[in-house]
C-alpha cells in the first residue's frame, strides 16, 4: 500500500512507452476512422482486414472510432465491417512516403423481423416504461475516472455526497438514503449491514457499461430499491481476439494512478483481468472553500487522503443454445481519511476519524440457459466478504486514540430470473435471496491504550419474490404489470431483544405507446418500500447514536410519465416524476437527558419529491457531439405537520459535455457541471441554502497508433475544476487539479479462425424454430429450417421501418451454404422434420404449430476468416 514510488513509476514508464517510434523498415502508416452513415458518430470495435497477394493482416477501432496499422508499401484490400452494420470492401494505396488516411462510412443494417434483440452482454437499452439509461463505454472512457462516483455525472437527475462517516453515496432524483440498489455484473454491492456501499472504493476500470433504472424498477431487482437501480457491468470484448490496456497518471495533490488490464475472447471463452493503484494526498481547497473549525491548513482539506488497490478477474463460457456461465472475482484494499466536520465547532462532537482498513471481497457466477426456445432462466449467485477499521482519534493531530470499531461482514446472495413466452406477451418470475451476518467490536481507548472490548453480533435474512407479465395490446402499444412480496427477518440482534420479521408488498405497471415516427410515450407507477438497515435498528457509531429497534419499512407511491423525440441528428427526453414517501427515516438530536449530544433515527411522517428530467443530444458533425441533461425537482418532507424543506437535496441539477474529435488525432471534451437551490440545517435547525456550484472541467487528448509492438495509444491532459469552485478536483481534490496521462493498448488481434456467437430473439406471428450452426471440414454451416419465412425486399412493416435486404440473403453471405425459402405471403400452417439441405442435421423445432408462440432464438456461429467477416444485427 506504501509502495507509491514503484506504481508512479509504472505511469511514467506508460507514458514514455506512448511515444517510442513505430518500427523501423519499409513500413508506413494507415490512419482513419470509421463512422456510422447517418448519425456521423464513430463506430467502435469495428474490424479492419488489409489483404494483400492472399496475406491479410488487421486491427480493430476504438471507441472513438479511429485506428492505425503500419503495412509495407502497396495496394490493398480493405474490409471494414462492425456488428450492426452492412460491410464495406475498398481499395487502399499505401504510400512509401508518406501516411495515408482514409475514412469509411458504415451504413446501419436493419431487419424487419418484428423485434430483433442481441443477447451479447453490450446490448442497447431495453425500450420500458419505465426511466432505463444506458451509459456507452466511450463516455465511459473520456470520463478518465479512478471510481465509479465520478461516473455519477453521466446519469440524469443523479448525485453524489460524501456524508460524515467519509462515505460516497449515489442517489437518483433526490430519493432517501440507503434506497438505491447497486449491483456489479448482477451482484448486490451494497453492504446489507447499511444498506449502502461507498462507491468511491469501486474501481472504474472494470467498468465496461452503466444502465440506470428509475422510477418504479423492475421485480427483478428485488427488494430495497425504492430510489432506483444501477447496474456497473464489467468489461468485455465484443470480437474475438486480445487487448491489453496499461494506463499511467499523475496530478497535483500527490494524486496518481496505474491499471493493467487484458481482456480476451475465444471461440467460446471471454475472459478479463485488471489490477488497479490510486493514490492521493489531501485534497486542495478552492480559493473561496469556508470551513470555520477543524481545518488548520489553509490550501488543503485535513485528513482526506488515499491509498487503494484493486484486483478484478473474471472468466465466461458460452453455450450452444445461447447458454453462458461466468465467474468473477473482485477485491477492493483501501486505507484512508476522514474529513472533520468542518461546521461543528465542539471538538467533543467531531468526528477525528480514519479508515485504515476497508476491504470488500466478492466472488460472483452469473449464467443463462434457454429450455428450448419459450423458456429461460438467469441468475446470479455470490458471496462477500467485508472488513472494515474505524480509528476515532481524540483530536484533529490524529495521534492519540481514542475508539475503535471493528466490523466484519458475511454476506451471500441469490437471484433467479425465470422468462416463459405466452401466446400472448411475456411472463416473469423472480426470485431476490440476501443473508448476512456483521460482527462489531468496540474497542475504547484511554490515552490510546486498548480497554476490555465488547462484541456483538447480527444477522438479518431478505427475499423477495415477484412476477411481471408484459404484453402487445396493439400496434406500438405495450404494457406490463407485476406484483412482489418482500420480507426481513433479523433471527440475531445482538443485546437487543428479538423482533418481528417486515413483510411488506409492491406493485409495477407501465404502458409505451409509440405515437409517431421516432416518438414515444410512456407512463408507469407503482409502491415500492425498504427496510431498516441493522445499523439503523441497532447501531451506536461509537457512541453518536441511540439505537431504534422499533423502526418501521419506508414505503412510497411512484409514478412518472415521459416522452421521448429521437432522429438520426437529435434526441430528446423529459421525464416528469412524483414520489410520495410514508414513514421516511431520518435522524433527530437530543437537547438534553443522559443521551443529549447524541442522535437517534426515527421514523417521520413522510416526503414528497417532484420535478422533471430532461435529456438531449445533438450530432450535428461527424466531429462534434454535444450532450446534456438537466433536472428540477421539489424535494419536500414533512415533519410535525409541517411542510420542510429535505436536508442536502439540489433543485437543481444539470451536466453539459462537449466532444470533438479533430483532425490529425487530436480530441477535445468540455464538461460543465452545475448544482444549486441546496438547502442545510445549521446549529438552530435552520435551513440554510448553499452557493451555487459550477464544475468546469477539460480535456485534451492525442490518439497515438502504430506504436509497433504496442498497438494503440493515448496521451491526454485534463483539467479538472477550472474555475476552482467549492467542489471538484482531478477525479480527487477540491481545487483546480491537473493531470497528465496515458493509455496504452495491445491491437485487437484480427487472428483468423475465430468463431463468434450471436444469439437474437426473433418475434414471429406463427412458428418457433432454432436455425442449426454446424461447423464442417469447409467452414461453417448455418441451417435455416425450410419454412422460416422471410419478408421480401423493401416491403414496410411494422412503424415505417424499412427492410434493407432479405435475411436470407446476409446467412448465405457468411460463408456456408445455409438454406432459405423465399418470401412469400401465406401463413405456417405446418412445419417439415425434413433434413436442412448441406446440413446434415435435423431443423429441430422448438414449438409446434398452432401453439401461438411468438418468439424465436436463433443463435448461429460464423467464421471471421477473411474474406467473410460475419456480424448481424
């Protein structure tokens, strides 16, 4: 944890390496990108194949769309193609003199089969009722952020704040505390003890995606997330082949950070693994920073520094049938400070903190499997271990202890997620399991010698158990509905006497109506509760509260309504919401009494929070693209019969970001952060509103290819808090911070012979058939059963959308000799167990006839040998 020097010196030594030169010989670079036709975004993880006299030779994009690879001198032919798109083949001249660029556009390939979904774990954002954001892996990259905290600023209507106790805590739309669920590749990171997980101890670099759920989330979440969902899901490859990632930075305030990461995909295997060092000293103050007490430094924040380490690995195995089983592990060492209150002027109530333990270690398998092709089941089992030391010291020195609480934690968990095709719609049940078990010792301290210590222990059991069913009323008009049953038991309460188990209800409707061309309607509601954490029941904080074994659930109505307006240049989003909470827990000070100076939490009459989300975003340019959303909510609560504001919640609440990528590998990102209308208590329970926050932050990038043996590469500079306001700080401090840094990445490998998997859900009218994937001494073979029907060319179905080609077409494009009927008209009134022609197996159906299925999943396997690079929509 102290070897700093060696891991500075891993993101120096990163740096340096982005700058070597490309290999020495008669070489020359090719350089470009690859864009999407009609939006002009960049097309990531697109494959490039250069062939030359029967050799071919390839790289892949990155997620800006660029790429470079050094070729000898000569002509070329290129094959470009990407999942989701149609393939392009040109003709490229590589100059002995000088380099060549080039840029190709990727049209967007689309198949009118009713619904199409890919099942790969990188899949767009459900189309729900309810609020459900999807955060893409370049905006994920561009945020250069060491935690996912610092991820907060992609998600609308979201904030973080780090309370008391040091912690980072996540919240959607002003909901309460400790009613947000997150979850990592499936798996609850929250710490059942408090229901809350500090997110500023999770590393970003394993973070591959981020989908948000808000409003009324899903049954399948479970119980416990009143305020919404957030799911982090680990990196992956979309393409066979490897990349190694090495990343170096280095800032003021001692901050610096390195991560060493690969990722590989097989034929049947993917795999990740990823090692992580952050390191930071006190955070900087912002010029106009005013902390009456406990802040005797003047440019820096007492007791706020850093140091963690991270290890993540996680490996997958794909199916035939579209199963898959993943295993991961991922292990979080942290030791660090505790900001001092800086508004409490009694040293007698402040808490002089540190952390110097904080581990959390999670072992996660996650896996699907389909039961022909009606019926799935996905879940996710895991178990976590977490240790942490809290420090209390007598003063602001941090010399003499005073206190120590040590807590150790035991938790394992369940999830299973059961899908059953109806004739009509869908239906799904789930199932939600936790039980953990915390062990606390309090050691006192007199003048920092350890007293006789105490030991209590918890253990607290949750389920939940729900159903959804969603279902087609018309053309462009779905609706869902769903019921769940949640209950708590606490079996062991430590010395306090037993309880009665919480059981509590939930509902969830919602319906989507597509109005028009590119614009949607939807509206959900629905109640959702949560239950006192053991903390809340039973914890002291070392002597700062009183116990509340007599707390009862938090409960809430939810509802929302939303329309949304999407070309191939704009997209726009509002969202108005309503949450009115009942029996919301919050805490109370007593004034005098043995326990005055002490706090306790209780239950109060309730709150209501209202406001609308806005989002949009504008690509005018291929090299420019501007995002922003924006949020106003009325955060109100109400106590003794009275109307009160919510303590610490912003009105307002907006982030701006501009992306350009210019000419000659350079790219630029602004990003604007704004709160306001934040209200706090002071010393007479009064509130008080808080200036205004503005967070300005920059970034200038240069994309550094044909490094040689190294691949791919950036060297980037960002700024964070420009105008050196009262929050910020390079992904660390408070004032304006500078860092410097670098990626470096091995090419995607474009090794012949790789297989790669697609599984889609193909909504027929009338059949369910699962084509065959069989793999022969000449390739590949994709079995097509003979009574597949496909639409014919250019017919219009379904909302104006338009079919390219047939899809028959693009299966005999992969490479094998698969069979298809044409289009025609007449309903499937049969099905033939005939053989598939070139196959030499049977079509299998997965559903008679005349059962009304209307669903199919259809997984195929292709080649990526060239000349036949396979993707599919």
């Amino acid at each position: 944890m102290s070897n700093r020097f060696f891991w500075h010196c891993l993101a120096v030594l990163c740096m340096y390496a982005t700058v070597l030169p490309p290999q020495s010989g008669a070489q020359s670079r090719v350089e470009g990108r690859v864009i999407n036709e009609e939006t002009q975004e960049p097309v990531a993880q697109a494959n490039m194949i250069f062939g030359q006299n029967g050799e071919t030779t390839g790289t892949a994009t990155n997620a800006k769309g660029r790429f470079q690879i050094t070729l000898a001198p000569g002509q070329y032919t290129v094959e470009v193609s990407a999942l989701g798109y149609q393939d392009v083949r040109r003709t490229v001249t590589v100059d002995a003199e000088a380099p060549t660029s080039v840029e190709y556009m990727l049209a967007p390939r689309e198949y009118n089969l009713n619904e199409v979904v890919v099942t790969e774990r990188a899949q767009r954002t459900p189309q729900t009722a309810t609020t459900v954001q999807q955060i893409e892996p370049q905006a994920i990259e561009q945020q250069d952020a060491a935690d996912v905290s610092e991820l907060a600023a992609l998600a609308p209507a979201t904030h973080v704040q780090t309370n008391s106790r040091g912690q980072t805590i996540l919240y959607f739309r002003n909901a309460g505390d400790r009613q947000v669920g997150q979850f990592f590749d499936g798996a609850l990171l929250n710490i059942p003890w408090d229901n809350r997980v500090d997110i500023s101890q999770i590393p970003a670099s394993v973070v591959g995606e981020m989908t948000v759920t808000k409003g009324v989330p899903s049954v399948q979440y479970g119980a416990n997330v009143l305020g919404g969902a957030v799911n982090f899901q680990s990196r992956t490859l979309n393409a066979p082949g490897r990349k190694t990632e090495l990343k170096g930075e280095v800032g003021s305030a001692e901050q610096g950070r390195g991560t060493v990461t690969h990722l590989g995909r097989t034929d049947r295997w993917d795999y990740t693994a990823s090692l992580q060092y952050i390191t930071r000293g006190d955070q900087p103050l912002p010029a106009n920073a005013d902390l009456e007490n406990n802040q005797p430094d003047a440019d820096r924040r007492v007791n706020t520094d850093r140091d963690l380490v991270s290890g993540f690995g996680r490996a997958a195995r794909r199916f035939e049938g579209g199963g898959e089983l993943a295993v991961s592990v991922l292990h979080v060492d942290v030791e660090q400070g505790v900001a001092p209150e800086g508004n409490e002027d009694n040293p007698g109530d402040t808490r002089f903190w540190r952390r110097p333990l904080w581990q959390k270690t999670t072992i996660m398998a996650s896996g699907q499997v389909a039961f022909g092709a009606q019926t799935s089941l996905r879940g996710a089992a895991w178990g976590s271990r977490f240790a942490q030391d809290i420090a209390e010291f007598e003063s602001i020195n941090y010399e003499t202890l005073d206190a120590v609480q040590e807590d150790r934690d035991q938790t394992f968990g369940l999830r299973l997620i059961g899908t059953q095709e109806l004739p009509v719609g869908t239906a799904t049940l789930s199932f939600n399991g936790l039980t953990s078990r915390h062990d606390q010792t309090n050691i006192p301290h007199d003048k920092g010698v350890p007293q006789s210590d105490s030991v209590s222990a918890f253990r607290q059991h949750i389920y939940s158990v729900g159903g959804e069913y969603e279902a087609k009323l018309h053309s462009g008009v779905h609706a869902s509905v769903g019921l769940n049953m949640d209950g708590a038991a606490t079996p062991n309460t430590g010395p306090f006497p037993d309880r009665d188990p919480f059981t509590t209800w939930g509902l969830t409707s919602g319906v989507r109506v597509d109005v028009a061309d590119g614009t949607t309607v939807r509206a959900s509601g629905g109640r959702k509760s949560r239950f006192p954490t053991m903390r809340e029941l039973f914890g002291a904080a070392l002597g700062k509260f009183v116990p509340n074994p007599g707390l009862s659930p938090v409960t809430a109505w939810i509802g929302e309504l939303g329309v949304e307006h999407r070309t191939e240049t704009v997209s726009l989003e509002a969202t108005g919401f309503v949450n009115r909470v009942y029996d919301t827990i919050d805490k109370r000070s007593f004034q005098s009494g043995p326990n005055a100076g002490k706090e306790q939490r209780v239950n109060l009459d309730g709150a209501r929070i209202w406001g609308i989300e806005t989002t949009a975003r504008w690509a005018p340019d291929a090299p420019i693209t501007v995002d922003g959303h924006f949020t106003w909510s009325r955060p109100w609560a109400f106590e003794d019969g009275e109307t009160v504001r919510l303590d610490e919640k912003p009105e307002l609440l907006g982030t701006w970001t501009l992306t350009a990528d210019l000419p000659v590998g350079v790219s630029l990102m602004g990003q604007v952060r704004y709160t306001d209308r934040v209200y706090a208590r002071n010393d007479a329970n009064e509130f008080v509103r808080l200036p205004a926050s503005v967070i300005a932050d920059a970034r200038l990038g240069y994309d550094l290819s044909g490094l040689g043996r190294l691949g791919d590469g950036e060297l980037f500079v960002r700024v964070d808090n420009l105008l050196d306001d009262a929050k910020g700080g390079c992904r660390a401090g408070h004032g304006i911070a500078v860092c410097l840094g670098a990626i470096c990445k091995e090419r995607l490998d474009g090794r012949p012979g790789a297989a790669e998997e697609v599984a889609l859900l193909v909504r027929r009218e009338s059949l369910r058939v699962r084509p065959v994937a069989v793999r022969r001494k000449d390739g590949w073979r994709i079995c097509v059963p003979p009574h597949l029907q496909m639409p014919a060319p250019g017919k219009r179905l379904n909302a104006g959308r338009r079919v390219v080609e047939p899809v028959q077409k693009r299966l005999h494009g992969v490479g094998g000799k698969g069979h298809a009927h044409d289009a025609d008209e007449h309903e499937l009134n049969e099905y033939s167990t005939r053989r598939c022609e070139n196959c030499g197996l049977p079509s299998r159906p997965e559903l008679s006839p005349g059962s009304g299925g209307r669903a199919v999943r259809v997984v195929l396997r292709m080649r990526h040998d060239p000349p036949h690079l396979c993707w599919l929509t």
